[in-house]
C-alpha cells in the first residue's frame, strides 16, 4: 500500500481533480446535513481532499500508512492527523461527516473487515451524521488481466507504472513495476497492492448492519460510486 511508493504519490495521480472532488461532496453534505461542522477522512492518504474540505469544516485525517500521513503533515500542518487502522481506530470524538474515498475500503480485503471497518467508522458519527464511501469495482466489472501503464512526465521526475490485473478468491492484485527518474539516476521497485473485491449487496448490508439508511450513487466522484448513509 504505497509503501515504497508514498513520496510519488501525488505525481502518480496528478490527474485526479481533488478540488473538484471535494467542492462536489461540500454540496452533498450541504445538501443533507447543512449543520455540519466536523469531518474524517479515514484513509486520507497525502491530505489532498482535506486541503479543499478545511475551508469548510473542522477537519481531520486518518491514515495506516505513516509515510503518506508524513506528506499530509506537509500539505496541512494545523489539521489533527492519526495514524491508525480503519479497522480498530478509536478517537476521542465522532464528526457530523466521515469521508473514505478513492477505494481505500477495498484494502480491508475481506468481507468481515468491511463490516469492522463501516461499524468503526458508524461508531464515530454523531447522531444524524453522515458517512460517504466510495467504493472499488464490483466483482462482475473487474478487468481480469489488463495491462495498465500510466506515466509521469515532469521537468526533474519522470515515471512510468504498469502492472497487470490479476485476482485471487475475492481479491483483485496488481504487482505494479516503477521505472523512476530523477537527476540523480533511475530506480526500479515494485509494490503489490490486494483490494477487496465487495457487490453492491455486501456493501449496503455492512451499512445496513452498523446501524446506518445507505443510498448509492453508481458514478460517483470519479465514476468508482459513492455510498452515501446516514446514522439513524
């Protein structure tokens, strides 16, 4: 999980529109629960969603990988962020909104750390509040066996990433390669990632069982989906 890969990160999706992202989700939380005032990011990565998401509530992040929470710490310096599982975090306060976005759920892997994960997240929420997921491809439109490159074309970084995707059981793998340039030389190292692969059903009953109404929303904030549930 971009262990090796954490300082890259950003160039490595330096396409996402982050900005975009989370004025569309400011609009939904406006849209429910216009009182809000308090967000989580849980799997927050290097912070680029919660530097749009500050100017308007009181934010905070989570991450388990402490090289990617290092890179928030840069981007956002005066927002709390925790290191810590998505299956066993345990803060002293819930938020009116908690966010996990751009697929991390799927790196619980199993069908039973999804349930642990949403009823952790849900045990977080203040009465009312409002958790949004945005979920990996389901099983049926899992590409079985592409090969994806993509790249990285600055003035002093240059990279290129490709890896074939495979599948184990009910987890998709990819065995990325990176070739990295830099003006100090060119590197090579490799990174397995394992994402869980959950229907549309396992995710509405893992809400469902923490207590919370879902909605789903097949496209989404870049076209994954987004599960949108509210505690009871």
């Amino acid at each position: 999980m971009y262990i090796k890969s954490a300082k890259f990160y950003d160039a490595l999706y330096h396409f996402k529109n982050y900005e975009e992202a989370a004025a569309n989700l400011h609009t939904q939380i406006m849209n429910l629960h216009p009182r809000a005032t308090s967000l989580l990011d849980v799997g927050c990565g290097t912070g680029n969603h919660l530097e749009f998401l500050r100017r308007h509530y009181r934010v905070e992040g989570l991450d388990l990988n402490p090289d990617l929470i290092e890179v928030a710490r840069d981007r956002c310096p005066d927002v709390p962020l925790h290191v810590a599982d998505m299956l066993t975090f345990s803060l002293e306060h819930s938020f009116d909104v908690i966010t996990c976005l751009f697929s991390s759920i799927a790196y619980v892997k199993t069908l039973s750390n999804l349930n642990q994960a949403v009823s952790q997240m849900a045990a977080h929420l203040n009465q009312g509040g409002l958790l949004f997921v945005e979920p990996w491809v389901s099983p049926e439109n899992y590409w079985l066996g592409r090969i994806t490159a993509n790249f990285v074309d600055q003035a002093e970084l240059k990279i290129a990433w490709m890896y074939t995707s495979e599948i184990e059981g009910t987890v998709s793998i990819f065995d990325i390669n990176y070739l990295v340039g830099t003006p100090e030389g060119v590197s090579y190292f490799t990174e397995r990632h394992e994402m869980g692969l959950f229907t549309v059903e396992e995710y509405k009953e893992a809400f469902c069982k923490a207590g919370l109404e879902v909605e789903f929303d097949p496209k989404g904030l870049f076209n994954r989906g987004l599960y949108t549930a509210r505690k009871k």
